[in-house]
C-alpha cells in the first residue's frame, strides 16, 4: 500500500507520480490549445518536438533516483498529452483528490490507476461537477493550504482559469484543521506574460521559510502584499514578467535543501545557491512550450 503524506511544497520527497512524453501526439490545431504559451508556440511552428520532451523528463527522472525517490509513471495512452500528472490529482496530508479537469483529459486519470489501486479507496476524493480545481492551483504550507482562484463573473470565458470559488470551498470542508487562503490570478487567453495559468506560475514556496514571486500574477495587490509579510521581503525572489513566462517559479523542491530548475534559469539558480540550497539543474525548455514545468509534471504521493 502507499500511504499517502503530503504536508506543504518542500518535505523529503519519497514517492511521486512523473508524467510522461510518450505519444503525447500530434501538434494540436490552434483553436484545441489549452493556455496562451502554447498557442504562441504552435502559430509559431516551434512546438516542441516529442522525442526531446522525453529526453528532458528522462533527466527529471535520473536527478529523482540519484535522491532515492520512487518514481511511478502514467500508463501510455495513444496520441494523448500526458506530461502534467499535477492537473490530473493532488495530495494533502493522506488524501488524493481527483481534479476536475478540462472534460477531454479525464483518460489521464484512468492511466494512473496502478497507483490509485495502491492507495486506500477512502483516502481518493471525487469532488462533484461543480467543483472546478487543479493542482497547479493548491499548495499545503504548514497550517494554511494556499490555493489560487479566479471568481469573475466571465470564468466560463477562460480557459486558463481552472479553479473556481466552488473548488475553495470544498478545500474548505474537507480540510476543516487548515486555514484556507486563496488568490485571485490574472487571466489572459491571448497573452502568455499576462496570464497566470495556475498558483505554481506566479509563487512557490522553497525550503522552509523562503518563496518565488511575481507580482503581476495576482489580481488583487492586497493578496500579493499578504504573501510578502508572510515569508519577509528578505526571503522572497521576485521575478520578472518574462521570467514568469519562461516558468522559474515552477521548479520543484525534492527537500527543504534540494531544489530541481530549469539549467537556462540562470538568475534563479544562482540566488538558489546562494541561500544554501543544492540546485539539480535539468533541461526543460522544450516541455514549457506547453505552458508548464517541472511542478506541473509532478504528483507528490508521500513526504516525509
């Protein structure tokens, strides 16, 4: 059985779900693009190609076995995009729950069941229909689970947002010991630097005490400023609109002292280094084509 723990972002990671590049299939017709990043890249022509996503997730996959974390992978579905294992589920503390997610990727949850069948029944949460929630969007952090939202009236209107007022509730109620503080995110279908897709695209936190954030990703500048004081100025990297479009707060804490990056993030990392922390850089500049990165492609099942 796997018994499932997940307290905040940066615990000793012990078991996760990676997802996979393998025949994710072909360049998707521009009015089928989930988020502006990848629409930008497929009029472009420079969506990325399949054989490099792969290799780029085969190095994730080498830096989590260096670490001694157990690695599952999504089973294979033909000529389906499954990279983001991230929107498909999402754990806090001993409980999976099952995003509802864009209506054509439920398949990628029935490719996980190996794993599901390894977890209690009781502890996998089916939200109803109304409830909208990814996990790109929610993130444990000691007593607070922080959660990204957008509640204008024209939610239908976007794509890119994905996790609705319903969905912080229900976090609300299944989680009654932990304080729910959620955040509007900025929404754009057009433009990629204007938009914050989910929570992990514009603030995440690293080790124990520190974040990475960009300003312009939340809405509301009070709920922004809530975050500053929360974590001190002194331990907070801002980063710029075209470094929220590259994804650099997307990295991925395998302990509160390791943290997986993008090897072209070169200001990120070396601030990393510079408060201490041991940085696994990797190639994945082919896999946020796609609007996401290496939390995106992470389902954390037990930290310690």
């Amino acid at each position: 059985m796997l018994y499932l723990n997940i307290k905040d972002e940066t615990s000793k990671l012990r078991a996760v779900v990676l997802g996979i590049a393998k025949n994710s299939g072909p360049v998707p017709k521009p009015e089928d693009a989930y988020d502006p990043k990848s629409l930008e890249h497929i009029l472009a022509g420079t969506y990325p190609k399949e054989e490099d996503m792969i290799k780029e997730m085969e190095a994730f996959v080498k830096v989590f076995k260096k670490h001694g974390v157990e690695v599952f992978r999504p089973e294979v579905i033909e000529d389906c995009n499954q990279i983001f294992s991230r929107d498909i589920a999402f754990v806090i503390d001993n409980k999976m729950i099952k995003a509802n997610i864009l209506p054509h990727r439920e398949e990628e949850f029935e490719a996980i069941l190996h794993v599901l069948d390894r977890i209690e029944p009781e502890n996998i949460l089916y939200p109803p229909d109304e409830v909208h929630i990814e996990g790109g969007d929610v993130m444990p952090w000691n007593e607070y689970i922080f959660i990204g939202t957008y509640t204008g009236k024209d939610y239908p209107d976007y794509i890119t947002a994905r996790t609705n007022w319903e969905g912080v509730e229900y976090i609300k109620k299944m989680f009654p010991k932990r304080k729910v503080k959620s955040f509007e995110l900025r929404k754009c279908i057009v433009n990629p630097k204007e938009n914050a897709l989910h929570l992990d695209c514009c603030f995440q936190p690293v080790g124990k005490d520190m974040a990475i954030l960009h300003k312009n990703g939340f809405l509301v500048e009070e709920e922004y400023e809530w975050l500053v004081n929360y974590f001190g100025k002194e331990n907070i990297f801002e980063i710029t609109a075209d470094e929220m479009y590259q994804m650099c707060s997307n990295v991925f804490s395998i302990s509160p002292n390791v943290v997986v990056s993008e090897r072209n993030f070169t200001r990120l990392n070396t601030w990393l280094r510079e408060q201490g922390f041991i940085v696994e850089e990797i190639p994945y500049a082919e896999v946020s084509k796609q609007g996401g990165l290496l939390r995106c492609s992470t389902l954390p099942l037990i930290r310690e």
